[in-house]
C-alpha cells in the first residue's frame, strides 16, 4: 500500500470474488488492495475517500463472496 489511507472491508473465498465485489459497488481497481495469505483467505481494502460509502455501508456491502 502506498501512502493513501485504506480501509479494510473484509474477506473474500478468492481474489476473482474479490475482484467481482469491487466491480459491482463500481470502485476502481486501482483502489483497491487484495491480499491472500498463506491461508488462502484472501483479505481486501479500499482507498479511503474512493467511494461514496462510508465505512459502514463498505462493510455491509459485502452481501456475497464473504465467508
């Protein structure tokens, strides 16, 4: 992550589910940082300020692809 602020929204089955959950609540791929631990659990936050949606409505957005 560079030097913006990020908030984290949570975690995903994988990045591609990741990566459908970005492109459907219209958030750029360039703010958004996917990681996947050794786990498999793959972990994602966004750019603060990049969306709309507060931190709240981030969290709660992640109606599917979550665990």
């Amino acid at each position: 992550m560079s030097g913006f602020q990020y908030d984290e929204v949570g975690e995903f089955s994988d990045a591609g589910a990741a990566e459908d959950w970005a492109r459907e609540n219209g958030i750029d791929p360039a703010d958004v940082d996917i990681k996947t631990g050794f786990t498999g659990k793959t972990r994602v936050w966004v750019r603060r300020g990049s969306t709309r949606m507060s931190e709240v409505e981030l969290r709660n957005s992640r109606g599917r692809g979550f665990f």
